[in-house]
C-alpha cells in the first residue's frame, strides 16, 4: 500500500541516498537538485510515497500569492509504472489548491513529464513577458477554476 505524506527534513538522506545511486547508475535523475530538494522538505514544500515504510517516490513545490509551480516529481527507478508519479502530482496539486492557488505552472524536463502533467490537465503555455526559444524546456499550466490572467497590454 502506497501512502503519501508531507516531506520533512528526516527524509532527506534516504531520498539522496537513491537520487545519488540513479546519478551514478543512469547518469540522469534529480541529485545535481539536492540543495533545491533539502531546502523545500525543510520549508515543508514537497511530499514523499511511501511503500512498506520506505521512500519510492518525492514531490517538490512552491506557494506563491496565487499560484504554485511543481518543480520536481520523482520516483525511484525500481518502482516506476505503478502510477506514483500521477498520485504524487495530483497529492502536490491538492495541497497548491488548498493553500489558495488559482493556478500551477511546471517546467517538464522529460517527454515523459510533459505527458504526465498534460495527462492530468495541464496545458502548453507561454508567459507573454518572457521570451522563450524552442530549446527552452516547456510551460505547462493547469487552471484550477475558470480565472485566467488578464492580457498583456499591447505596448508593454
């Protein structure tokens, strides 16, 4: 049984502990993030999976005023393709909305990350006041009620 609760602190090392084994292993993975990781557990902005007492899997997020950003959602290679990755994101998405978000923003840096959130509603977006290339890692956003941000003025 899979249950998920907020991060803290105490959970860093195990977390780092897999993070630094799929570094060394793949070459890929979330460890170069650790500092980001260490300081959202201890400021209580992210969540872990836990399976029979141990950490399969972690979510990372912010608060802002009005909306969220979901920065990192990982699972652990041996436990992938069981849906964690999608409760972890939803779990994330619950918690933004509850703290008053009316939308989240993500930055997918995997195909499979961008089909994850886009499989949960999240669509392609491009922030007007910033100027993206097609080598920049896509925006997605989910809105969370009918509001949208007004638009540009046309000098700005």
């Amino acid at each position: 049984m899979i249950e998920i609760q907020p991060a803290t602190s105490d959970h860093l090392p195990d977390v780092l502990e897999w993070l630094k084994a799929e570094e060394e292993d793949s070459g890929t993975g979330f460890y170069c993030n650790r500092n980001v990781i260490a300081k959202s557990f201890a400021r209580g902005e992210g969540l872990c999976a836990f399976s029979e007492g141990r950490i399969v899997g972690f979510a990372i997020f912010q608060m802002f005023t009005d909306s969220g950003d979901v920065h990192i959602v990982e699972v652990k290679p041996g436990a992938r393709g069981q849906g964690l990755g999608s409760r972890l994101l939803l779990a994330s998405i619950e918690t933004l909305r509850n703290a008053g978000a009316k939308y989240i923003d993500v930055e997918c840096t995997s195909e499979e990350g961008e089909m994850l959130c886009k499989r949960r509603g999240f669509e392609d977006y491009m922030d007007p006041r910033n100027q993206r290339n097609e080598w920049d890692n896509p925006t997605l956003r989910l809105y969370l009620s009918d509001w949208r941000p007004p638009a540009p003025h046309p000098w700005a």
